[in-house]
C-alpha cells in the first residue's frame, strides 16, 4: 500500500475541493469496504483519501416532496431499520435482506456500492479494467465463467458489481453529485451515472475528479410497486450471480407501465426495455412472466463458458415479476 494524504471535510464543498486536488488523484472514503482491498493490492494509489463521514448532510436520511433523500454516508443497516423507508421500496429492501456480510450491512453504503470496481478476477490481479494483454482480451481466451453476457461486444467483459443500482433504476432513482467546484451540483438518473470503458483509464462511471456522490433520491409516487430476485451462488461475502429488479404501476390487474432492470451481467445495469413494454397491458401470471423473461435474455451473447447465466438471468427476471405479482395481488402492497 502506497503513502496518501487523509482528510476529514466537515462540508460538502470543502469534500469536493479536496478531491479536486492532486491533478484528481485522491479517493472518497465512505464505508471502505472494498476499498481498502483495492489500496492493499495497489489496484488504486490516491495521493489522498477523503473521508465524507464526518459531513453531517450525508449521514441523514429525509424525506423529499415526491420520496426520501439518502445520505452517502448513510450505512445499509441504518436503512434497513429508517422510519421513512418502511413499507416502502420493496426492491430496495430485498437487496439490503440478502446481505449476510455483517461488515457490509454495518459499513456499507448505496452511494459506495454504486461506485464497486468489478470484481473481475483478471482485474483484481493487475490486468486492468479490460484485461488486455498484447492487444488480446484474456476474458475471451480464458476463463470467463462469471463475464458479461450482455453488452460485452466491446472491450470490457466484466459485470457490474453494484448489487443496488438495478432497484434504484427500477425505481426511477437519482443521484446529487458535488463538484468539481465546490458550489457545483449535477441530479443525475441512476441509470446514466454507468459506463462501459472502452479504455483502461475511462473508469466504470461518469465521476469526474473532484465529483462525489453526496445522495440518492428515491421517488415514491404510491402507485408503483417493486421487486428484486437475487440469484445467490452461496451465502456470505459471494455477489450475485444474476439478479434482476422490476417496477410497474398496475391497475384492476394490468400493468400500465414497467421498468425491468438486469444485474451482474453486463458491464453496466442491464435495462430490458423490450421485455417491459412487453408486459405492458398483460397481467402479470406465470405465462406473462416467463415470455417476459425470456425477451429480457434474448439479446444474451454468451462468451466460451457462461451460457449458464443466461438461464439464471432469465430465472431472475421471472422470479422478481412473479414477486412483483403477489403484492399487486394483495391490498396495501409495498412501494
């Protein structure tokens, strides 16, 4: 582990000012829990590390005119017992339920989740974010068993890591960026904060130095119902092998909108927006539910030896939309 600066911000635009420093080289420091993993193994090597938890803005969750506002220092477990947040974004909750890691429900953050690096083997030992070796991708040579199976024609091949960022899109979520000046603040859709690099050094996300995420912004609109279905390997600190996360407004039994969002299997969240206009008109029933599926994988090109997740996908969104499908079906369903 390289030497770096530590800094402890008591505002949000002195956190934006240092960030900016050091030509951008520097780190926020929310929960930490995969990032000092990535100092120890020099995956990252900041001249400073920000820490935003002593920012008292960030540490509290609101509530807002159309939902509830949540702080980037506001940790998993703190949300999974808030006021403001029960009974309400049923998507959200069942992602934070399937956390078994106690590190992660006591330190962990949404707004640091949705800044994971990929947990990509080849990145993780020091072959960078695309994993190129002599102009070669080592993801198509080699083992690729937990790769993208959407969207990965392009060089990266990766999935996204965050286990949050498809309840928030199926949500309809936004984010409050600062910087990088320190009166400077962006709303940003959830979906648009992601990327998929076509360089080492473009990042997984739109983050510029100097910017931090300072919040995510829920809607609540008392129509919409959610749902998410995790696709969990083993219990413990193991990611998802697919999940997936719906949204829909239904009325005397049939969907009038929906929103289905795919995870960890693409370099980025997966929006399915074929497969929810699908299901536009449908009630929601175990045939409406695996035809939906099925339209939401279909677009799937699975590399040498992850075929298998396109069905697990598939499993994923059906799950989640037969979920969706039990709480419409009860009086007084969860946002």
């Amino acid at each position: 582990m390289n030497h770096f600066e530590y800094a402890r911000p008591s505002t949000e635009g002195e956190a934006a000012t240092l960030l900016a420093e050091h030509d951008g080289n520097t780190a926020v420091l929310a929960g930490g829990t995969d990032l000092f993993n990535l100092l120890n193994r020099d995956l990252v090597a900041p001249a400073r590390l920000v820490d935003l938890k002593s920012i008292p803005s960030l540490g509290e969750v609101t509530e807002t005119l159309d939902g509830v506002r949540i702080g980037a220092a506001v940790t998993l477990d703190t949300l999974a017992r808030h006021p403001l947040l029960a009974g309400r974004f049923a998507a959200l909750h069942a992602v934070i339920d399937g956390i078994h890691s106690i590190q992660v429900q006591s330190m962990g953050t949404l707004a640091g989740d949705l800044c994971l690096a990929p947990n990509c083997w080849y990145y993780r030992s020091g072959y960078g974010l695309l994993a190129m070796r002599d102009g070669e991708s080592l993801v198509e040579t080699g083992r690729n068993e937990h790769h993208a199976i959407l969207g990965n024609r392009g060089p990266a091949k990766f999935v996204s890591a965050s286990r949050f960022a498809p309840a928030l899109i199926a949500l309809g979520a936004r984010l409050r960026i600062v910087g990088p000046s320190a009166d400077e603040v962006t709303l940003l859709p959830v979906e648009a904060f992601f990327v998929s690099p076509k360089t080492d050094r473009q990042g997984t996300t739109v983050l510029r130095p100097g910017q931090f995420i300072s919040h995510v912004e829920i809607p609540a609109d008392g129509e919409t119902r959610s749902a998410t279905y995790e696709v969990l390997q083993t219990e413990g600190l193991d990611w998802p092998m697919a999940t997936a996360s719906v949204s829909a407004v239904v009325s005397s039994g049939v969907v009038r909108s929906a929103r289905i969002v795919m995870g960890h299997v693409a370099p980025t969240p997966w929006i399915a927006h074929s497969a929810a206009q699908a299901l536009v008109g449908q009630r929601l029933t175990e045939e409406s539910a695996a035809s939906v599926a099925d339209l939401a994988v279909a677009p799937a090109t699975p590399l040498s030896e992850n075929e298998y997740k396109v069905q697990i996908a598939r499993t994923a969104v059906k799950r989640a939309l037969l979920r969706l499908a039990e709480q419409t079906s009860t009086e007084g369903g969860v946002a």
